[in-house]
C-alpha cells in the first residue's frame, strides 16, 4: 500500500518544472492536480511541483486563490501527499474497486483543515484568499464532493498511450476518451490513420 507521507516527497526529476506550463484539462481542480506529476507512466516522471513557489503558481493557475500565497516546503509536501491520494481513489473509481484505505485518510485528513475564505468584490468578482494550506483544504474538500457524488462515475483516465491524465467526462454521451482532442485525442487518430495506410 502507497505510504502518502513518503509519497510526499518527490525524488522525481524537477529541474524543467519552472519553465513548463501547467495543464487543466480534467474540468476539475482536484483532477488537475495529478497532472502536476508529468508522465506518471513513464519510467522518469517529472514533478511540476518542485519547490514551494510552483504550488503558489498553480494554486493561482488553477483559480483557487487570487494571489499567489506564500507556500513553504511543509505545504509543498501536503499538496504531493493530497495529489497521490486523488489519484489513487480517482482510479479504484474508475475501476470500480473499493477506495482505498490510506487515500481516505490523507484525504479527509487534509480536507479538515481550515478553508481558504472566498468573498464578492462590488464589481461581482470572487476574491479568494487563504494561506496555501487553506487553499489546499478547499481542494481537497471539492475532492471530498466528487468521490462523494454521482459524478464520481464520470472520472475517466485519458486512453493516449502513456497518458496518466485525469478528467471529468460531462460529455452527453459519457465516452469521452482523451485528456483533449487537440493532444492525445489528435495523436490517437495520425496513429490510426498510419496504422491504415500501412
């Protein structure tokens, strides 16, 4: 069984991570936040979430706070513990097998925290602020919704080969297959055509 605490600390390579551009794909911010380990299935991944300042910048990319907060190395550990624990229930979900024990834990764990404070500004804006801690409580609370929803039959894993996103398919007919049609989905059908004309 996955140890979320040691999962935490990433010895993947991160070197790249400042320069790269997060991905949201999923159509929900707790789905998004397994894509911050890039090419999970390869032999090498790379962690997108190297030092405490890219947290700050994803929790801003992803619109859970408004300003970047100050991140330290503590949150940066709660938010890589918070990403596997996602991940490991999104796909007993998606497989239909029991969640997994030490995902809940670190799930609820974390989604009891204290929740970053959203308030509406005169022009009708929301403005969210909190520590990053907070604002990975508010996650992991949307997390908490979506396992416990209907919709949790709805989480899918992108079928491009080596592909390890996460998504929410709200597609009418429920069968959508890739993190996006102009990646994986566009890869897909160059495959299929190559395979055809040979």
């Amino acid at each position: 069984m996955l140890d979320f605490a040691m999962a935490a600390t990433s010895n993947f390579p991160s070197d790249a991570a400042p320069r790269e551009a997060f991905t949201f794909f999923a159509g929900h911010a707790a789905l998004d936040l397994p894509a911050t380990l890039k090419a999970r299935l390869k032999l090498v991944p790379r962690d997108l979430l190297a030092r405490p300042e890219d947290l700050a910048r994803w929790l801003v990319a992803v619109g859970q706070g408004s300003a970047a907060p100050a991140a330290s190395p503590s949150d940066l550990q709660t938010a890589r513990a918070l990403r596997e624990a996602i991940y490991m229930l999104s796909i007993a979900a998606i497989e239909h097998k029991r969640l997994p024990a030490a995902a809940l834990r670190t799930l609820n764990r974390i989604a009891a925290g204290n929740c970053a404070v959203p308030q509406l500004t005169a022009s009708g804006a929301v403005h969210i602020s909190g520590t990053a801690r907070a604002l990975l409580t508010g996650i992991a609370r949307d997390a908490v919704r979506l396992f416990g929803s209907d919709a949790a039959g709805r989480i899918r894993q992108c079928e491009g080969e080596g592909c390890a996103r996460l998504f929410l398919d709200t597609s009418r007919s429920g069968e959508r297959r890739w993190c996006s049609m102009a990646s994986c989905g566009n890869k897909a059908k160059v495959a299929q055509f190559r395979s055809r004309q040979r």
